[in-house]
C-alpha cells in the first residue's frame, strides 16, 4: 500500500512537473502583456492640467455615488419597497432572504430603465465618443430621458412642495424646473406608491389571519399561535394565485 502511495504520488509530481514547463514555454514564446496604472501627484505646468485633475477627482466621486443615484432616479425604490411588504405580509421571517429581493429588484429596475438607458446611449453617450458634442451637450441629453421618467412618476402635489420649499420663482413649465428639486418629489411619490400597493397586499393575508385566529378561538385552542397555522394558507394561496407573476406584472406596468 505504501509503495502505490509513493507511485501515485510520483505520477502527480511529473504531471505538475509538466504542467509548469509548458506553462513556462508558453509564456516566453508568446508573452502576454499585462495592463498598467499609474497614478501620481505632480507639478502642473498648464492651468488646462489643473481642470483635468479637479474634472478626474469629480468623476470619482460621482462614480462612488452611483449606486445613490441609480436609487433615487429610478424603479428601484417603489420594487423593493414592495417586495419587502409582501415578504412581511406573508409572516415569511427571511424567505426569500434580503439578497434575493435585492437581485430581483436590481433586474427589475433594469428592465424598466432599458428604454430610458438606450435614449441616453443613443443620444447622448455614441455623439459624444464620435466626438459630434462636447461634454456639457452631453450631459444635458443624458439628463433629459431621466427627468421625463421622473417627471411621469411624481405626483405634482410632491412636486409643488419642493418647488415651495426650494424659495425659488414659481416655474413655467417642467424644462424650468431644476433636477435637484425633482429627485426628492420622484422620491416622496415613489414611497407613496409602495406603500399603497404594500396596502393592497396586506389585504388578503390579514383576512386569513383572522379568520384561522376565529377558527382557533371557536375552538378553544387559545394557546396555539395563529401564525403558525395561517402562514401554510397564505403561502398556498400566494402560490394558487400565482402571487409572484401578478405582483411583478403590477409592478412594471405601474411604470406605463
């Protein structure tokens, strides 16, 4: 036994023997390059460099504040909100669990946002890499698609307080309205949605909560927790409905 050990050993040493040598000559007869980054801090000459750097520092920020952004300007808030209340309305605890309702609602809100994404790659991302619009041009093309999304989701009650709030002259029309005023009003209107459908499904899980607590009653068993016989009737009749396919479809077409 110990000799097939040692051979079956010695086999595995000359194929990994092997294996590194050709490895070896792979990469000196055709090498691979490798990418490099440098960066560092030095003496402008030009005020041009100057603008560039401070251009390259706000880039960075707005790149770590993306995943706000894709927040407060899109589907996002209304979906998981919602979903969150059905995980609450069904007595579920973690099933389905925090990251599975992220990832569902992460997809959702990119297939809601596909067409605004393809205005602004259209209109404003492929002029400005052909080099046919400046950067500012740019940015207020990409602007404009998420403000009319923004725009057809909030109600004009939110929308009128944060104009009153902001002290700012009462605008025309929707162009003369800053973005900054309208993220916090598509934000307020979004919460205000999610709440009212995560009203429409609490409705009828609270009904076979009381009733299954009356049947309980009725029948003397006090001491037996309701939600434990409840909660199979509610995931039965969630998944008899198809609970899933009628909430998400109400979800994306809220968007319409």
């Amino acid at each position: 036994m110990t000799s097939f050990i040692k051979k079956r050993i010695g086999l595995i040493i000359c194929l990994l023997t092997v294996a590194i040598t050709s490895s070896a000559v792979f990469v000196a007869a055709a090498p691979v390059p490798l990418p490099s980054l440098n960066i560092g801090v030095g003496t402008a000459s030009k005020p041009a460099e100057v603008a560039t750097t401070i251009q390259i520092f706000l880039l960075l920020t707005v790149l770590s504040l993306a995943p706000s952004l894709l927040i407060m300007t899109t589907s996002f808030t209304r979906i998981v909100v919602v979903l969150s209340f059905l995980r609450t309305a069904l007595g579920t605890q973690q099933a389905p669990s925090n990251q599975i309702i992220l990832a569902l609602s992460l997809f959702l809100t990119f297939f809601i946002m596909t067409p605004v994404w393809q205005q602004i790659n259209q209109n404003a991302y492929q002029p400005f890499k052909a080099g046919a619009i400046s950067q500012e041009q740019a940015f207020e093309r990409a602007v404009q698609p998420v403000r009319k999304f923004m725009l057809s989701q909030t109600r004009e009650k939110d929308l009128a307080l944060f104009v009153s709030l902001s002290k700012q002259a009462r605008p025309k029309n929707a162009d003369d309205i800053p973005t900054l005023t309208i993220v916090p009003a598509f934000m307020i209107s979004e919460l205000r949605t999610a709440f009212q459908i995560g009203f429409l499904i609490y409705i009828p899980f609270i009904v076979v909560d009381m009733v299954v607590a009356s049947v309980l009653m009725s029948m003397g068993m006090m001491m037996l927790p309701p939600v434990m016989i409840s909660l199979p009737f509610k995931i039965l009749l969630f998944v008899l409905v198809d609970g899933w396919g009628l909430v998400i479809s109400s979800l994306v077409k809220s968007f319409g």
